[in-house]
C-alpha cells in the first residue's frame, strides 16, 4: 500500500489474530496539521524545525497491547493514629508557662479493599522505549474497542506481539495492581496518621490482545534524528522529540547573569550584616532587594521578547506551510526490492 515504518533491528513475525481492536480516528490529513503546529511549540526550539528538517514517510501503525482488565479482594490490617493536643505547665526563667504538643493515639483497626483495573502494556518490540511507553498510555472509551476485522488495517502497517501475556502480568502488571490496592486501603484508614499496613491481595484478571493505531514519523535536523507520535484515536494526545536552539539557551542564560551575581552578593552581604545586629541585617535586606529584583525583571522581559520573535517567526513559517506555499522536506523513497 505504499507505507513503510522502520523500526530497529525490525525482523519478520506472524501477526497474532488479536481479541480486539480501536480502528484510527485521526486521519492522515489531521496529523499533519498537527505535526506542524506540535513541531513549533517550545521555547527554544529552532525558528528553521521547519525548513530545515528532513522527514521520512508517515506511517500510520497499529501497535499491539497487552490489555488486563479485573478484579481485587484486599483484607488488611493498620494501625490508626488519631492526633490530640495535649497542654502541660513548664518553668520558664521561673515563671510558669503554658505549652501544648501534639500526641497520637494508636488504634488497630482492619477492613476489605474491592475494586477492579484496566492496564495496558506495550506488547511488541524493536520500538524506541519513549514510543511504546507512550502507547501503553492510550485511554479509549468502552465503544471504541471492535471486534477484529482485518479490514481495519488496510493500508497500514501492523507489528506482531510478542512474549507471554502471563509472564508479562508477573513481571509488570502485578507491581501496578498492587500500588493500586494500596492506595486504595490508604484512603479507607481512619483517623490522621496510620502505621502498620499489611494486606494480601486476591485478584482475577483476564488477558487481551488489542491492537492500538498510532501515527509516527522520523525526521532529522542538522543531522540529528527526532520523532513525532500521535494517538490514532485523538489528535489532542501527541509526544515526541524536539531538537533546542542552544544559542538561544545561552543568549537567555546570559540575560539573568547579573542577577544572579546580584543575588549572591546580597545573600553574602545581608548575612554578614544579620551577624552584626538585627538592624543592620533588615537594612541590608531592603537595599539589596531592590536591585535583585529589578535586574530578575528585565531578565524576564528580556526572554520573553525573545521567545515571542522566535515563536512568531516559526508561527509565521507555518502559515506559509498551511496555504501551501511551502513543503515538508522528505527522504528519498526507499526502492523495494
């Protein structure tokens, strides 16, 4: 169908017929757009990301997870602290004085946890770890999951599961359920402190194949490789690698320099003048802010008019991108053999 996605040390696997699968909802189009403009946000990002990158083929995907949805049963036991002020009389320089402390009082105390999970997990491999911990975050509600239907993936290109769903629940799943069971017992302890949890755990789960759709494209700039990865299912939802500018970077350290030599000197001078009296210290306190803060303000304005041009300039470039006037950079396609 003309797609390719390169992946790391990519090798060929049967694709397992999966229990379920959420059909892409973000159209090709849409990601582009949204490509572009997720291209240009961020302070220090290159006002020429888009000119001067170098983008390989987008590629629509289906990534396989792992999807574990069940219940829990968690008796336990704690120890419940309820705090209570308790006052008492003290001789001070020979006169009484009237002070209060906080004392807790323990109870045991014990209860049931029930409630169920939903966890996905990133089930393939040979992909960059950011992408697949990205993709395991994928959230859908209950009508969007389908049946299989090989139909869904015309034109797209689809990676294999591999390892054991079981070995997968004991290595990562088991971990998750049980912080979510203990948070859950947290909040059932009375009173206003707790020590001495214990519980077990009991649960019943059952595991899925699902496979979720995901756009993602590789580009380099200057020579350094980038990604870019959005959810198939929304386009609010996208994450990646942006190169920075680091002339930027220090032309704006170079802006809070003097403050920052500023505040130094003050902090030197202020508690030197604390150590001589107490007037003198408050003295040096309000002649020594008064500059600081002055010069960390025009720092801030200083930065900000920076950062405001470049993101005009990118905002600018964009434009041009959007009316047509101006194309993606794209790698040469690649000859099949």
């Amino acid at each position: 169908c003309g797609n390719s996605f390169r992946v790391e040390e990519a090798v060929d696997k049967v694709v397992a017929t999966p229990d379920g699968i959420l059909p892409f909802k973000v159209a090709k189009e849409q990601y582009h757009q949204r490509l572009l403009e997720w291209l240009i946000e961020g302070d220090y990002t290159p006002d020429d990301i888009l000119e001067s990158s170098v983008f390989d083929q987008v590629n629509g995907i289906y990534l396989p997870l792992f999807m574990y949805v069940g219940k829990y049963h968690a008796p336990w036991v704690a120890s419940a602290g309820y705090d209570r002020k308790e006052s008492s009389l003290i001789t001070v320089n020979g006169k009484l004085v009237n002070t209060t402390k906080t004392v807790t009082d323990w109870r045991p105390c014990n209860g049931e946890a029930n409630g169920s999970f939903t966890e996905l997990i990133f089930a393939g491999e040979h992909i960059k770890p950011e992408i697949a911990e990205f993709a395991a975050g994928c959230a859908f509600a209950g009508g969007d999951l389908k049946e299989y239907d090989p139909r869904y993936t015309l034109g797209f290109v689809m990676q294999g599961f591999t390892g054991s769903d079981e070995d997968v629940w004991n290595t990562h799943i088991t971990g998750r359920v049980r912080a979510i069971v203990e948070a859950d017992i947290k909040q059932k302890i009375p009173g206003d402190r707790q020590r001495d949890l214990s519980y077990d755990v009991f649960s019943e789960k059952k595991a899925f194949r699902v496979y979720a759709p995901y756009w993602i494209v590789y580009y380099k700039y200057k020579g350094t490789e980038y990604h870019a990865c959005m959810d198939g299912l929304t386009s609010a939802r996208m994450d990646g690698k942006r190169p920075e500018d680091q002339d930027r970077k220090k032309t704006v350290s170079k802006f809070f320099r003097p403050a920052h030599i500023c505040l130094a000197v003050w902090l030197v001078v202020f508690i030197g003048a604390v150590q001589a009296s107490q007037d003198a210290g408050t003295a040096a306190f309000f002649i020594g802010l008064i500059p600081t803060i002055i010069l960390y303000v025009r720092a801030s304005s200083k930065k900000k008019a920076l950062i405001d041009k470049s993101k005009a300039i990118r905002q600018q470039i964009l434009n041009g991108f959007k009316t047509g006037k101006k194309a993606l950079r794209n790698q040469p396609a690649k000859k099949e053999e």
